[in-house]
C-alpha cells in the first residue's frame, strides 16, 4: 500500500502549496456529489490526501479514514471465523 501511495505523494509534493490547496478542494467538492457519474466518494479521502501535505487537521481525517478501513476490513475477516466458531459450540 506505501508503494502504491508514494506513487501519488511524490508528484504532489513538488507542485507549489497554493496549486495543492486548490486541487484538494476541488477533489473534496466534487466528492460531495458522489451519486453522480464521474464525481464520486473516491475523491474525498484523494483530497484529504493532497491537503495532509500541508495540514495537521487534515492528516488526523486521512488517518481517520484509513483506520476506519482498516477496522471494516478486519472485522469481514474474522466474521466468518467467528461463525464458524459459534457453530461448533452448538454443535452444527
């Protein structure tokens, strides 16, 4: 995942701050219409991203999200192993 993330870190990084700032917000704005084609939610944590370049309140959301991913796709994982689990002990 770092690899596939520097990938789009390093070329924002050296776009001047103001130009960043701008494309984020952009981003954002488009993700709030994220029922239509094109635009959609993928462009929130995008922005998110670009802004926690230069912001520390931005960063905390970015890592917000990721965290709230990552908690989604552990809990898909260990479901079926529980149910499994829940079925031995009854005895199915």
């Amino acid at each position: 995942m770092h690899r596939r993330l520097n990938l789009i870190v390093r070329p924002l990084k050296s776009m001047p701050m103001p130009a960043r700032v701008i494309l984020a917000t952009l981003l954002l704005v488009g993700g709030i219409f994220g029922a239509l084609p094109i635009l959609g939610f993928w462009m929130i944590p995008l922005g998110l991203l670009i802004l926690s370049l230069d912001f520390r309140w931005a960063r905390r959301g970015y890592l917000g999200i990721i965290l709230w991913f990552r908690r989604r796709k552990n809990h898909a994982k260990t479901k079926p192993a529980e149910a499994a689990k829940t079925a031995q002990r009854r005895g199915g």
